[in-house]
C-alpha cells in the first residue's frame, strides 16, 4: 500500500455518514442525524430501514454476525455474537437484522462487575445503540457501539457516563458563548487525542516469564547493563520487524476509521508510541479501545506481544497515556485557541480559569480517574507526573493572569492594559513557552494534555471527569454573569477572582523534585500516592453533588464504582502475589539450589585436586549466595502467610489496604533478595529471560 491508497481504504469498513448518506433514504439519513445530535431518537420506522440498510453493507464487507459492543467496568470492551441467520420455513434460511436488533440488546450481566449496584442472581443486563459513535465491521462480524445498564437503569460501563457528562458540558458551554452573543454555535464537544505508549516484545520470550503472561509487568528481575541511559532508543531508527507490525496496525486502523497519525520509538529499550488526530471524547474513546486491541491482535500476527502495563520493567521508563483535551464547537472554533479580538480573547480567559478552577476544586476526582496497580508504579517515578496535580501554563499565561489578578500592565510585545471584554489582548503564540514534561496537566498551545493517564486505562473515566468538572465551573460562572447588570465588569471581577482563589494549582517548575512535594502541602494541595489514598474520595459530599446535579452518576452508581475499583485493585495486587509465590518456588528456589550445588562441587573437585587458586572466589560466591537465599525464603514465607490471609479483610478497602501495606511490601522484599541473586548465578541455571534477553528481544 502507498500514500494514494489511504484516503481510498479510510474508513471502508465504517458506517460512517458517508455511507449513511448514499445508502439510506433521505428521511432516515436526516433521523439518524438528528438522534447522533442529541435532538429526538429514532423513531421505529426509521430504526427499521437503518438496521436494514447496515445488515445489507455489512454482508456485503464480509460480515456474518453482529454483536453489541460495549464496555463494562472491567475496563475492556465484551462482545456476544449472533449471526444474521433466521429460520425460514422448514430447510431454508435467510439473514436478517432487526431494529430491536440495532436498539436494544440484552445481556447476562450477572458476570459483570456491579459493585453492589444489584444482587448476582439479578442478570439482566440490557445494551443500548450509540448512533453518536459509528458501527464497524471487524474480524466478519458488525460491530454496533453500545452503553450497557442494568435492568432498573444504572450505568454498569464506561461510556454511559461519557455520554452524559458530554451533554452537561455542552449545556453549560452554551450558556457561556450566549453571553458572549453567540447564537451561531449549536453544539459544543470535548475533543480528545490520546496518545498510546507500549512495548513490544517477542512472543518467544513473552511465554517464558509467568509474570508477565499473568500480570502484564515483571515481578522479578535484575536491571539491564544497558537500559536507557544512552537515549538512543527514543526517535531512533525504528526496527524492520516493528516496522512492519507499525505498517498493517495503521491500515487496520485507517480501516475502521482511525485517525492513526504518529508513531515512533519511545525512550525504553522496546517501547514505542501511536498517536491519533483529534476527534470527539467519545469516537476517541471507542478508537481508543480498538487501537489496544488491535495492537495486540496484530503484534500476535508478527510473532511479537505486545505489553500495555504501565510498568512491565522496574528499572526502565513506563508507559502512559497522554490525554490531550480540548473543546470545539459545530461552527470549527476551538475554545480553548486563544484569540485576538477583545470578545474572543475574554471568551479564551473564561474558559481558560473554569478549567483552572476546576482542576483545583476536584484535584481527588483527576487522581482518581487515573488511579490503577498499575499506574501506582509509574506515578511520580521520575518519568511521569507525581500524584500531585498541578498545572503548567507556560511563561507568558502565566504572566498573563498576574497581571489581570494584580491590574498593572502586561508587558508583551506591546504594552496594553488588561481590562477584559474591553481592551485588546495581543495575540498569544501558540508555542510562547517551552513544554514542561513533568507536570500531571499541561497547557499546551490549544488544549490541555493530562499526563498521569496510565498505558492500559479506558480513557472514558478520564474524560467523564474532566468534562464533568469543567462543565460544574462553567454553570456556576454562567449563574454569575446572567445576573449581571454590567457584563463586561462582572467579568473582569470573576476572572480576578478566580485568579486569585485558584491560582495554588499553577506550578511551572519541576514536579519531580522533592522541593515541589514540599510545596505543595504548604499550598494545600493534595497527595494522593496510591490508588488506596485516592478511591475513598470518590464518595465524597461534593463529588457526589456534582455528579448527580449534572444528572451524570447517581449516588448508588458512584458508590458502586468505587467498590469496583477497589475489588479489581486488590484482585490485581493478589494474582501478583500469587504468581510471585510460584516463580519463587518453582523457577527461583531449584536455579539457587543448582548453582550452589554446582558450586560446592567445584570446590570439593579443586580441593580434592589440590586446585587452591579459585577456591577464595567460588568460596564468595557461595557465601553471598547463602546469605540472600536465606533472606529470600524468610521473605518468601512471609508473603505465603500474608497471601493466605488475603480474604480475612472483610469490606473492599480494608482488603486493598491489606494488599497495599502487606503483599505489596512483601513483594517488594522477595524480589529485592531475588534480582540480587540473579546477578551471581550463572546464566545456564537461569530458568527464565532475563531483562537483557526481554528489552532487546526484537533484533532486527
């Protein structure tokens, strides 16, 4: 395939409007459209011909099947296929696809995650069509974008809430540009492109450490002679058996209507990056989900695996997940781009510190919609963001916003006094500042790119969150300035203000430092290290207004996430543990006992030889040996006794405190006596790949 054939494939197995467009009848095209615009669902009628018309296209791309496809709280996407067939007559058989088959569909939801929201033997689980996000054809089944609730209605997935906070935010974004006299604009929608890092490995390699086939990371391993530290990897030259796996996952990808538009090596030895053009929050967060899958369905065609853990390796850089946001209207305006008009650039200003004030006020809900197992082990591991949030304007917002806080005059190019609404505000580069890559929440040109994302996440979480905040300051803001009787001053003052109040979450320095840790607590700020510290947040009074008063998540749905959230912690942090206790004992413990044992006997040999010139080393290393394989089974036998008493916590925070405080740390200890062991014992006794053999298993 060449250049001239992508805009030809994009797309070719979406039922996107273009195809709705020359296969439905006009009255079905214009329904369709206005249910994707949140105007009135589909009628029956309408319903019929479209489910009729996609059954056509669909067989026609080679698709026999269809399922609803949908995102329950474990994180990743579940599918049921049924095919087209239908019973006609006695011997015959023909394809058909109803609209209750397109609408609604029904689901055993009792093997789903609930957190409580109903008892296990309740299994209804229904799933409803998302026509905002288009149907696909993958792997000869039709693939329809779907929410999926419980029988009395609460959200049991990912993208219900999406959709929900993104009809807050649009509500309350129009409310703002009114104010401003903006009539035009119809619909306003955060946008988002989320950067993909992973690793990629070979399968050969993959399949000899249990770790990382049960757990996605390493829990044992001495760190490489060579890791990162030339900075050669990053931008280099990427490796002809990557580039031809990078090759087919774009085309797979443009085939299904992904924006797949950057790749390249990433700072790790064996990590890379994919990054999409932006789209709405939504469509992101479904080509999101595909792009993970088929990252590892096409690494596996390639005879590699590829690994989207936020920390497969302890001693290299992580992966994460860079979350840009922004927010576009129907009429191709960026409201977050600044301007150069007075109107626009207030507008800018507004949107600008209902963000800022946003992101302070809610600091717990960000940690949390970001907080995993696994991404506890990359935050604040000086290659991403710390679990402190803050964010980074660059030097001349930052300039900026002193100004108009403190009213003396801003010095830019030209002098201009900052009066908002009213005077001219020079026009602000998009690049003015140089990036800061160690801040959890960046301003960058004409977005916002959230770093603390893990590699692996659903980014729905992420961006209900984001959008939920962010449309809160917007209302209040809104509630403000409609009881204004001068705007242009009620303005001036709520920018200020907001300024003033706020301006605690703006940090340009560096957040890895651990004078930034100190500061922060002075500030007020929160530190919310590990997913155990953040989750109890959740049901806080405040958050739980929040949601419900933009009719996102009822109390029993947030109540019920947070108790997932918890149970899949502690079931993470007890399979590793688990795993751990095994490698310990079957792989670990025999090459220990081998390598003594072919010590000692080299040593009897050479005494009984009289061969007295190595014994002192050998001797060394056989007492070294002894002392950490001693530690390293007390240790074991600790973690064994505190795996066994995994289940004596009873409520689901008491057990992921139980699993942070004592498995983890039990872990922590094995491994340490472990990876010293390993880097004594010779290679023959080794039963797994080691680091060495893993990062640089892809040659060529």
């Amino acid at each position: 395939m060449n250049g001239k054939n992508i805009p030809e494939i994009f797309g070719t197995n979406v039922f996107n409007d273009k195809v709705m467009r020359e296969r439905l009848p006009k009255e079905a095209y214009d329904a369709v459209k206005r249910a994707m615009a949140g105007a009135e669902p589909l009628s029956h009628d309408h319903a019929k011909v479209i489910a009729s018309v996609m059954k056509d296209w669909a067989i026609e791309k080679g698709a026999t099947h269809f399922t609803h496809w949908f995102q329950p709280m474990t994180g990743i996407t579940a599918e049921k296929h049924d095919s087209f067939i239908e019973k006609f007559g006695e011997c015959e058989a023909i394809m058909k696809f109803s609209e209750k088959s397109l609408v609604k569909g029904e689901s055993d939801a009792s093997s789903f995650p609930s957190g409580g929201l109903r008892a296990t033997f309740e299994a209804r689980g229904y799933t409803a069509w998302d026509p905002t996000s288009y149907a696909f054809v993958k792997d000869g089944s039709l693939y329809i974008p779907t929410a999926f609730c419980s029988y009395s209605g609460e959200a049991l997935d990912k993208k219900t809430p999406l959709l929900r906070s993104m009809e807050a935010f649009n509500k309350q974004a129009l409310r703002i540009l009114r104010l401003f006299g903006n009539d035009k604009v119809k619909k306003v929608t955060p946008t988002v492109g989320a950067e993909q890092e992973y690793f990629l490995i070979d399968k050969s390699v993959y399949e000899k450490r249990l770790d990382l086939v049960h757990c996605g990371r390493t829990l044992f391993g001495a760190p490489p002679s060579k890791g990162q530290e030339l900075e050669d990897h990053y931008y280099g030259a990427i490796k002809s058996k990557v580039s031809a796996f990078m090759k087919d996952l774009d085309e797979e990808l443009w085939k299904l209507g992904v924006y797949a538009k950057t790749k390249h090596n990433e700072v790790a030895p064996s990590q890379h990056e994919l990054a999409p053009i932006f789209t709405s929050t939504n469509t992101a967060s479904d080509h999101n989900q595909l792009t993970m899958e088929l990252l590892k369905s096409v690494a596996n065609r390639h005879g590699l695996v590829c690994l989207l853990h936020e920390k497969p390796f302890a001693s290299v850089s992580g992966s994460g997940k860079h979350n840009n946001w922004s927010v576009s209207t129907d009429t191709g305006e960026n409201l977050l781009e600044p301007g150069d008009t007075p109107n626009k650039n207030a507008q800018f200003l507004l949107f600008l510190v209902a963000v800022i004030k946003a992101v302070d006020e809610y600091q717990d809900l960000l940690r949390i919609s970001v907080a995993t197992a696994g991404n506890d082990h990359r935050l604040g591991a000086s290659e991403a963001p710390p679990a402190i949030i803050s964010i980074y304007l660059g030097e001349e917002l930052d300039e900026i916003l002193r100004s108009i806080e403190s009213g003396e005059e801003y010095s830019a190019k030209q002098k201009t006094e900052l009066k908002i609404g009213v005077s001219v505000l020079p026009p602000i580069p998009k690049d003015s500042t140089d990036r800061n890559r160690t801040s959890p929440f960046a301003f960058t040109g004409n977005k916002f790119e959230f770093r603390m994302v893990g590699s692996s996440a659903n980014i729905a979480c992420p961006n209900f969150i984001l959008n939920a905040i962010v449309a809160e300051e917007l209302r209040v803001f809104a509630d403000r300035l409609e009881g204004a009787t001068d705007f242009n001053a009620e303005l001036d003052l709520l920018i200020k203000d907001t300024i003033r109040n706020h301006k605690r979450i703006l940090f340009s320095g560096n957040n890895y430092s651990k004078e930034w840790e100190k500061e922060a607590k002075e500030r007020g700020l929160l530190n919310l290290k590990t997913t155990v510290d953040a989750l109890p947040h959740y049901t806080e009074r405040k958050n739980v207004e929040l949601f419900e008063r933009h009719k996102i998540l009822s109390e029993n749905e947030i109540h019920s996430r947070m108790e997932i959230l918890l149970e899949n912690y502690s079931n993470i942090v007890h399979i590793e543990a688990l795993t751990a206790i095994d490698i310990a004992r079957k792989e670990i413990t025999p090459a220990v006992i081998g390598y003594q044992s072919f010590l000692l006997k080299e040593i009897n040999y050479k005494k009984r030889s009289k061969i007295g010139l190595s014994r002192v080393l050998e001797r060394e290393v056989v007492r070294k040996i002894a002392s950490l394989s001693e530690k390293f089974s007390y240790a074991l036998d600790r973690l064994i006794h505190d795996t066994n008493n995994f289940n004596s916590s009873t409520s689901n925070l008491e057990k992921a405190k139980y699993c942070k405080d004592k498995l983890l740390v039990d872990m922590e200890k094995v491994r340490k006596y472990a990876d010293e062991m390993e880097v004594l014992i010779g290679r023959d006794f080794s039963t797994f790949p080691t680091y060495e053999d893993i990062l640089y298993s892809v040659k060529y």
